[in-house]
C-alpha cells in the first residue's frame, strides 16, 4: 500500500484510500503513492503524562555502563555540501547532501563519488534531501522534499562498494506538508523493524494537534509503507503527535524510544516516545506540568541547543547540536542531565552515527547557509568511545 497526501492534508482534509487491496511488491519499481490512513475520529481524550522516573518503567531503562568519548576527533571526509544525514549499508557509509540531492559513498580513505541524485527534489530553506535509513535487505530509505510535498522513498542500491549504483525509487509515502522549515525529515528502523519518520508542522502550528494530518508528527509504518496493525490509531501511520520540529530518533537497549525536537523560541527537548502520546505543540513548550500532555525529559534554550541527529550506544544518547555548535551526551539512566563534548570547536553539528568499527562519528552543517564555513568543510569526524 501506498499513501499520498494532497495538499489539503496540511489543514486537515483526508483522501480516502480507494481501490487498494494488496501491497505492490517490494520489486515494484516508480510507484504512485495514495492517501495517508488517517484516523477520523476526533480526539476524545488525552495521554496521561508518565509518571515521575521512580515509577515510570518507560522513564526509566535499566542501569548500564554508560559509554563515554575517549579520544580526539579525526576527520573521516571532507568538502561536503550542505551533509544532512549519515548511514552504513553493510559496513559503506552513505551520506545524503541536502541542496545537491546527492547520495554519496565514502571510501576507507574518506574520498566521496555519488551513487545516484534523487530526482525531484525541491530544495528550499531547511528542505531538500534530508533523511536516510537501511532496510534489512539493504535497500536505502530517503526522505525528501519535492514540488508537492514531502515524500519517503525505497530505492534498490547496487554494486560493490566503490561503485555502488541507486536504483529507481518505489514511492510510499508523499504529500507530507512542506515548507522552507520544520520539514522534520529523520527515518530510522526501530528494533521491532518498523520504519519511524519524523514529520515537522511545515509552519502549520495547528497541525501537531490534527490527527488527521501527519504534520507534526512522528509516523511509524512497515517497511512496504503500510500502517501497522498495532500502531495506536487504528489504520494511521500515526505514532505520537504535538510536535514541532522532531529530528533525531533513538533506541536505548531496552527498546525505549527517544527524540529530539527544535523549539520555539523557549525550550528545546528530549522526549521519551509512546505510543499515542500527545507532546504539546503548540498549546506548550517544554516542560508544562500540564495534564493530558507528555512532558521531555530534558530541555535547553534553543541558543544553546537546536538537537537534530541522535545515536545510542552502550547506553550513552549522543546528540548533535546545530545553533549549540555542541555534541551532548546523555546517560540513559538519567536522561534529565548531560554532558558537553566540542563546544564550538567544529561549528554545527547536523547528525551523529555508530559507526561498525564502534566508533562515534558526527557531521558538520556549516555550509548550509546558516554555518561559519572553515577550510575543509563540510567534514564527518570520528571519535572513539570507551
């Protein structure tokens, strides 16, 4: 199944999915997407906001040894454009560069050739191509802005490392809302193999709140695009809603779901994500105490923070820090503090990856019309953990 989402979709309108009874194959090639599975009913009643940590098994994740920073950074890759977001497809590095719509590989020695453009893609202010994600069989999840909307698409990759090829896209999901901010735009696999997909509010507050838009949200699907059978709404991709900006997604050991989010002009966040749980936006900000809405687990003024990309490991959530010009470290068993690692030394921070050798690698934003380039830039540094 394939979902498309009109314009209208942005102020809450909703496409019916018509003539639809199977899946397309995962062999399907270009593919036209078809209306979002929305619930229709209005909310009736609100999450209850978890329960302080001391009670709250979803608050608070079994006790491990943190991972911490062990070293200096090395530069992995230089001189890349506007980089928004790194994966490893059986151990290659992939990168998407926003403005230019290229995906390209990086060599051991950190020498980067394109594996393919996504056509289509309409980059404006914050949007263009963003998110990356692998699938189990290696296929590349990308999400992008086009001229309608923005738009999850599968693409078979090719080849050997050194000249992989991206094949053509299956569409299965557009029309997402777009706008020149708050595009959202991360995707990644969770451990119960369901792909999420952090959707921001396009400049539309009021849609966070429309569970009849996926505007403000974060969406989980199956891997063929479809809404799955336990999600909170029945037949929606929807997952939680009330959000801003969302743009980091992460896993602790235990299965526990996090995200980042950009603010206003008051309070950054780290959430923890349930199912169906209302975040806030627009009606708050930060940490409200207001019944009905899910409080973060931490905040940071926006000047010092703006956290887009995020990344477990060895219970340690390490976040990348735009306006910040910060990586942030965060225990799992305490996710209320912090630590700061390169304050400033490296400008901003877009995204933050595991690598398969177990080493921390983040990537710098700073030519992406908002950044203070320096020789070198953009550049993916790596750095090991203990």
């Amino acid at each position: 199944m394939r979902h498309r989402i009109s314009t209208a979709a942005a102020i809450g309108a909703v496409l019916l999915l018509a003539g639809c009874t199977a899946p397309t194959p995962p062999s399907a090639q270009q593919t036209t997407g078809s209306p979002v599975p929305v619930s229709p009913a209005p909310v009736t009643s609100a999450p209850v906001t978890p329960a302080p940590a001391s009670s709250s098994p979803a608050s608070e994740p079994a006790r491990t040894a943190a991972a911490t920073i062990a070293g200096s950074p090395r530069a992995v890759a230089t001189g890349l454009q506007a980089p928004w977001s790194v994966v490893f497809r059986n151990g290659t590095p992939l990168v998407s560069e926003r403005n230019s719509a290229r995906i390209l590989e990086l060599a051991p020695d950190g020498t980067a050739r394109p594996i393919g453009t996504v056509e289509g893609v309409a980059d404006r202010g914050e949007a263009g191509l963003l998110g990356l994600a692998v699938g189990a069989g290696g296929d590349l999840y990308v999400y992008s802005t086009a001229a309608d909307g923005n738009r999850v698409q599968r693409f078979t990759v090719t080849g050997a490392p050194g000249s992989l090829s991206l094949g053509q896209p299956d569409t299965l999901i557009e029309g997402i809302p777009a706008a020149g901010n708050h595009d959202g735009g991360r995707i990644a696999f969770g451990p119960d193999g369901m792909l999420y997909v952090t959707t921001g509010d396009a400049g539309q507050r009021n849609s966070a709140q429309d569970r009849n838009s996926p505007a403000g949200k974060i969406l989980r699907m199956t891997p063929d695009g479809d809404a799955p059978a336990d999600n909170p709404f029945q037949g929606s991709l929807v997952y939680s809603f009330g959000h801003r900006n969302p743009q980091g997604l992460a896993w602790a050991g235990d299965g526990t779901m996090f995200a980042t989010e950009f603010g206003q002009n008051t309070w950054d966040e780290l959430n923890i994500i349930t199912p169906g749980a209302n975040y806030g936006w627009p009606t708050v900000e930060g940490i409200a105490g207001r019944e009905g809405f899910v409080d973060p687990v931490q905040q940071w003024q926006p000047g010092a923070a703006s956290p887009s990309g995020m990344a477990h490991a060895g219970g340690t959530l390490f976040i990348a820090n735009l306006r910040g010009q910060i990586l942030r470290s965060v225990p799992v068993s305490d996710p209320s503090t912090s630590t700061d690692h390169y304050n400033r030394e490296f400008g901003r921070i877009r995204d933050v990856a595991l690598s398969p050798d177990g080493q921390l690698w983040f990537l710098t934003n700073n030519t992406d019309g908002r950044g203070d380039p320096k020789p070198g830039d953009d550049q993916i540094l790596a750095v090991p953990l203990s």
